[in-house]
C-alpha cells in the first residue's frame, strides 16, 4: 500500500509517494534524492542517519517514513546558513560544522554528517536540561557551555565512526559547547 507524504527537507517543502513500509532514511535517500543522511547499519546502532527532526536528534532508519507526514527535517546538508550566516545573506557553515573542520573531528566523511546532527541535538538537549547517565547532579541546570568531556562522550556514544575520529569529534563538540579544553 503506498501514501503521499509531505516533508520539508532543509527548508523546501516536498511531496513523495512511498509504500508505507519504507523508512524515512531510504525516502530521503532513494524517493527524494537527499544523500546527506548515511545508511550504516541499518539497525539505528550506528548514528550516520541522524537528522533532526522536527528539531530534535531522530534516526531515520527506525522511523517509517509514513509516521512523519509533515515533518521538518534538517540534515547535515541543509545546516548551510542556519546560526552560521555571513554578511549579505550568504550562507555560511554552521558553527558545529566549522567546529569539525577546525578540529578534524572527520576522516572518511562518511559518518559527519550523522555526527553533526547528532552534535547539534546534543547541545540543545543540554541547553534544554536533559539530563542523561553521565549528569553529575539531575538537580542542577544542566549548561551546554558546562558539559565535561565524559558527559559529551556519552551524549554523543550513540554515533559511531569507523576511522576513529573521536579526538577530533570531542574537541569540535566541546568548542562548539563552549566548554574548556
């Protein structure tokens, strides 16, 4: 059985049709085109098909495509410009995505753009006091700009990357959070 959906994928509304079996990484990716989210392992235990969702941190390849139906999705690729504009409306990279560039928090690439994502999610969850495992009081406000390099390695242990950039992907995060090194 097959459903018309409307997505809007890095600002530009879009209509697709797909069965309603198929998940939302592989009607991004096969439907629409969009090849920023990566297909790893296919069992949400990798993180290189994080997006955000709605703004929140999402899996697309747990997610049927059919239950976001009027979803906003970010990817990695549609982050150009947002928080990161230069002077005369120019779209500029987004500060987490100048962050991994500065402090080569890649290798392959194929991994960065789920991590981005994943960074980005991270910090606002943290901004927004989630606490998580690693938290050191669930009483206290919890501040991006106060995040230890424990609690980032545990916000962030769900996206793996296969060349072993983790140096890198720390120290990008914990500027990006305006922690100290």
């Amino acid at each position: 059985m097959d459903a018309e959906l409307t997505l809007t994928v890095d600002g530009r509304q879009r209509t697709v049709t797909v069965d309603t079996r198929t998940t939302l990484l592989d009607a991004l990716r096969e439907r629409l085109g969009v090849n920023s989210p990566k297909k790893g392992c296919d069992h949400g235990q990798c993180g290189s098909c994080t997006v955000l969702l709605d703004g929140r941190r999402h899996l697309t390849c747990l997610a049927l495509a059919v239950a976001h139906d009027g979803a906003e999705i970010v990817t990695a690729a549609g982050l150009e410009g947002k928080d990161g504009e230069l002077e005369g409306g120019a779209g500029g990279l987004h500060p987490v995505q100048q962050a991994f560039l500065d402090h080569d928090g890649l290798q392959c690439g194929y991994c960065t753009p789920g991590q981005v994502c994943s960074a980005i999610g991270a910090l606002d969850e943290a901004a927004r006091g989630c606490p998580r495992h690693v938290t050191p009081d669930l009483g206290e406000d919890v501040e991006a700009g106060t995040l230890s390099d424990e609690e980032i390695r545990e916000r962030m242990s769900g996206n793996l990357c296969r060349c072993g950039a983790y140096a890198g992907i720390l120290a990008a995060v914990r500027e990006s959070a305006g922690a100290q090194a």
